[in-house]
C-alpha cells in the first residue's frame, strides 16, 4: 500500500471536506477494516451532525484540506462584489455546473455560485433548485468565512449579505 502524501492535520483543527463543507477533526483513529490496519481522521461536521472518518493517507486524494488562507475569502468577498455571469445554457446544465462548483471546496468557486444565484427583492422569484443550490453555496461559504475568521456563523452571514447588498445598490 503505497502512502500518499500525508497532510498535517491534528485534533480540534478545522478542514474542509469538498463534500460536505468545514468539519473538525476530533481525533486520528486506528481501526482494522477487512484485516487492513487504517489510519483514519475522526471528523465532525456539528451542524449536519455526521462524523465522517477518512484514512489519512486518502485525504488529499479525496480534496480535503485546511481552511482558507485571510486572503482568499478576502477573494471571494470580491467575487461576490462582481457582477453575476448568468450563462444562456440549459438550466440543468447549469446546475449541474454550480453544483460541481460547490462540491469542488474551493472557496472562490462557491463564492461565484453565490454571486450568480443570489436576488434581490425586484428580480424574478427563483425556481426551488435554484434556492437550493443558492443556498447550499451560501451555508458552504459563510461556514468557511466564520471558521477563518474564528467567528460565528451568524455574523460571517452579516458580512455576506452586506457584500451582497452593497452590489446590488
């Protein structure tokens, strides 16, 4: 079995999990799966309330990694400040862009997502797989914006939707 480039995750660090967003790690576990000894990271993802564990040795394979960098939400804040880049293709194909955007983990990416699909008040009503994906984008980004800034949720869901506001004036 050949070790992949291990990372250096300990205990209590935030990650973010391309497909589930930031988790914790709780702990680096050894358990014997199929007669094979693994390594595993223990990580929580409080708000979904799932553990997730993955071998150590798969986790970049898999896109984890630690969070963002003060830069690139600074980035992203800018991304959601652009003007939204609405393409003429079919809606699915479409959706099923945002959503390989939003499981990518990359916080820029997310941010366009949130930047294309957010309306205000006098733009049309958006269809329901377009609230959901908005909003799978939006919890993915503001999780991420909090765990960086070491704040809550609620107020980096402030500093989104002041960005998002500002724009839109």
């Amino acid at each position: 079995m050949s070790k992949a480039k291990k990372l250096e995750f300990r205990p209590d660090d935030f990650v973010v999990y391309p497909a589930h967003g930031v988790g914790k790690i709780v702990s680096i576990e050894e358990q014997e799966i199929a007669g094979i000894n693994l390594e595993l990271f223990v990580i929580s993802f409080e708000k979904d309330k799932m553990t997730l564990r993955v071998p150590t040795h798969k986790a970049t394979e898999v896109g984890m990694r630690a969070l963002s960098a003060p830069d690139v939400v600074s980035k992203a804040m800018t991304t959601l400040r652009g003007k939204a880049k609405v393409k003429r293709a079919m809606w699915s194909r479409r959706a099923q862009e945002y959503e390989q955007k939003i499981n990518s983990g990359d916080l820029i990416a997310i941010a366009e997502v949130v930047r294309d699909l957010h309306r205000t008040d006098d733009q049309r009503e958006q269809s329901y797989s377009e609230r959901q994906l908005y909003e799978a984008a939006l919890e993915r980004l503001t999780r991420e914006v909090a765990a960086v800034a070491g704040s809550d949720e609620v107020s980096a869901q402030k500093e989104v939707d002041e960005v998002l506001m500002a724009r839109a004036a």
